[in-house]
C-alpha cells in the first residue's frame, strides 16, 4: 500500500501504522480512510495529500 504525504505539512500517513489516534488501524489504506479525517498534526483535509513517488 502506498504512503501519502500531506502537501501543508509534510506528515506522512503509512498504512501499515495507520492513525490509533485518530481512530485508523494499522493497515487501512489511504483510500478506505473516511473523507472527514483530517491530518493529525495540521488539521488539513484529505483531499490535501498525495500519493508518495
């Protein structure tokens, strides 16, 4: 599964360590996330990241 990267922040969501904070397991890829998640250090939307090279 890819990585995506926020483009205000830089975070970088991994789908093998998911977000346990923001209620995401491990392993949930980018795409199964809900569209009202937002990054957890900055608070931009989903429609925010991209896809890692």
């Amino acid at each position: 599964m890819k990585k995506y990267v926020c483009s205000v922040c830089g975070y970088i969501y991994d789908p093998a360590i998911g977000d346990p904070d923001g209620g995401i397991a491990p392993g949930t890829s980018f795409r199964d996330i809900p569209d009202d998640w937002v990054c957890p250090i900055c608070g931009a939307g989903k429609d925010m990241f991209e896809a890692e090279e």
